[in-house]
C-alpha cells in the first residue's frame, strides 16, 4: 500500500508540473512519452516488442502524433493561402498512418509463419486509438482561453468515476458488474460513478461558467459509462493474453496503460460534449 501510495504521488506531481506548463511545448512532449509507453505495453502484450520493424513503425507514427496536433493547433490559419498549415498537418498524418501500416503488413508477410493476423491488427488498432486519444489533451488545451480547465476536467472524467464508483462499490456494492472480466466491479459502484462524475462535472462547470446547464451532468454521466468501457475492455485483454499488469512503470500502480485504459475512451468522449457545449452556447 505504502508504494502504491508513493508511485501515485509521485504520479500526481509530474501531472501537475505538465499542467503548469500547459501552453508550452512540454504538453506535447509529455503526451508523445505517454503514448509511447502505452504503445510498447500493449505491442508487449501480443509479443511483438521484439520485432523492429513492427514496433518502430507503431512507435514513430503514435509519438509524432501530438507534435503534429500541437504544430496545428499554434500555426495560425492564413485566409490568403490555398493550403494551411492544417491541411498540411492533415496529409502528413494520414501520410504518417499509412506508412507505418504498409510497414507492419509488408513485415507480417515476410514472417506470415510466426505473426497471426489477430497480433497484426491489435498493433493497428492501438496504434491509431492511443496516439489520438492521449493527443485529445492537446485539442482541448488549445481551444482557447478554457483550455486548462477542459483538459483537466477531460482527465478527471475517468477518475472522478472511478473513484465514485469503488466508495460505492465498497459501501454499498452487492451486484456483481462482470465478474469474470473485473471481479471487484459492482452494478452499484458504476450507478456511483455516474452519479458522482455527473455532480462533480455540474458543479465544476456551473462554478466556472456561472450558469447550469442541464448537458454538464449529462456530459458526465456518459463519461463515467464510457470509462467503465474503457476499463473494462484493457482488463478483458489482459485476462485473455494471461497478464496481470500491462507493466511495472509505476510500481503498485502497474503500466501507464493500466492507469490510463479509461481515459482512453473519457478524453475523445469529453471533447466531442465540450465542442457540443461551447456550440450549443
């Protein structure tokens, strides 16, 4: 308990020091770091870390994606150009993508003997879903003056819920949620977890924004749901490859992925409810 404990303050500090310097370069540093983890323990888990070709082109193409957000984010956009800096940053992410996917199936067709098709598309599939997820932070940090507050409110999503929903779970949880895939989740602690997001979102934005919208609870509720998804799926995964922890990076704690598998699927969530919100306005 006592390292858990530490791991996780140590945890808290460098994401309040990444916090402080939110509009600098050191945002998408941290985020390209992140994913550059999580990618490697998920590429870990279908035991293709040992194959270069494979995992250099997963890792290229999910560290260079929140630079190309943050260089598109902070080049203005020139009304007199036929092609912006955005467009730009569009083509050569799809450019990125699909480069790294010809990579990956031209050395799954020289090594068709040893790579199933199911590891090949698992790398595929995390190779998109992380990188866009984490570069989400850096979407939300550049809309605006709001930035900041978004983007922790973003993070917070999946863990005011599942903070919510282990008191809940542990004080009055009885129904068994899925206990095959997570035997400690319960129906009661995830009815906590959205109610507990849902408040804390209405009360956080309400406070901010000075007014009540009823969509601020609904914004929240969805990503308590959303998060327990996330959460959910990474653990299905973990039991079907046989393992315990994605990794050993934050001791007591496990893999970056292992903390960040909910946030994964909150941080999209929250940035479609906060472009929603600031349209509806």
């Amino acid at each position: 308990m006592k390292t858990r404990i530490i791991s996780g303050a140590v945890g808290v500090i460098l994401i309040g020091a990444v916090l402080y310097f939110h509009n600098t370069a050191v945002l998408p540093v941290a985020v390209a770091a992140m994913i550059a983890v999580m990618l490697y323990e998920l590429i870990r888990a279908v035991k293709l870390e040992k194959n270069i070709p494979i995992l250099l082109s997963a890792e290229i193409c999910g560290v260079l994606t929140p630079f190309i957000c943050y260089y598109k984010c902070n080049t203005p956009y020139d009304v007199t150009r036929t092609v912006n800096a955005g467009d730009l940053a569009d083509l050569f992410m799809f450019t990125l993508v699909l480069a790294a996917a010809f990579v990956i199936f031209i050395t799954w067709l020289r090594n068709h003997k040893k790579i199933r098709y199911e590891q090949v598309f698992f790398v595929l599939a995390s190779m998109i879903l992380v990188p866009q997820s984490m570069t989400t932070m850096l979407r939300l940090e550049c809309t605006g003056e709001n930035g900041l507050f978004l983007l922790i409110m973003g993070l917070c999503g999946a863990w005011i819920a599942d903070t919510g929903a282990y008191f809940t779970g542990v004080t009055l949880g009885k129904h068994k949620l899925c206990p095959e895939i997570s035997p400690k989740k319960t129906v009661e602690g995830l009815v906590g977890g959205i109610v507990t997001t849902g408040l804390v979102y209405s009360i956080a934005f309400s406070v901010y924004d000075s007014t009540f919208e009823p969509l601020y609870f609904i914004a929240g509720a969805v990503c308590a749901v959303i998060g327990t998804v996330g959460d959910l799926s990474a653990s299905m995964v973990k039991r079907q490859i046989g393992f315990k922890d994605y990794g050993k990076i934050m001791p007591g704690h496990g893999g970056l992925m292992d903390r960040f598998d909910s946030v994964l699927f909150v941080l999209p969530t929250f940035y479609v409810f906060s472009e929603f919100i600031s349209g509806h306005h």
